[in-house]
C-alpha cells in the first residue's frame, strides 16, 4: 500500500488585465484604481473579483460608479479621521481691551 500524503496543488495565479485605455480618461482612471487593488489584493477570490469588475466597465456592462462601488472594499485608502476642531473666537473690542491690560502690566511691572 502506497499512501501519497495529502499534496495540496498550488492555486492557480490569477494575472492582471492588460485592457487600459488612455484614450478613455474615466476608465484609464478606474483602470488605475483596479491596478493598486489587484496589486494589494492577496487572495484569489478578491483577484477574480476584480477581473471581472474591470471587464464589465470596459464592455459597458455597468457604469464608473457601480464599479467604484464595487471594489471599494478592496481599496483601503490612508485617509486620516476628521477629529473635531474648535477655534475660540472674540470680538475686536475686547481683544484690543486685554492687549491694552496686558500692555499695561508689562510696562509697570519693570
């Protein structure tokens, strides 16, 4: 009896489309964004699913937002969180009140 251990067969590379079209601004632009997302894509799934999105925008299947929409999950953009911003604000008159208060102290504390 001859057991082969369980070789599992590598799965199969699944390769970019090389379908970009300068001519067409909107999809060189989509075609860019598919290139950053196949490039960071790691499993074969996410790959095909790709494929497939960029081949519908090119055959006109569905149009640059569905297709943004789509492999938005796919793109994973460094943009920082919006933290809150306050400014504290006053009005001339009394700025020019506490400049002059603050003047003053200086002048007579030497």
């Amino acid at each position: 009896m001859s057991e082969q251990p369980n070789e599992q067969t590598p799965p199969t590379q699944i390769t970019k489309l090389l379908i970009d079209n300068p001519e067409k601004f909107q999809f060189h632009a989509a075609y860019l964004v598919y290139e950053e997302a196949f490039d960071k894509a790691r499993d074969n799934q996410a790959k095909t699913e790709l494929n497939q999105n960029i081949l519908e925008l090119s055959e006109d299947k569905i149009d640059s937002e569905t297709f943004y929409m789509n492999i938005s999950r796919f793109r994973k953009l460094d943009v920082p969180r919006q933290e809150r911003f306050s400014m504290q604000t006053q009005r001339k008159k009394d700025w020019r009140k506490k400049e002059q208060r603050q003047d003053r102290i200086k002048r007579h504390k030497k």
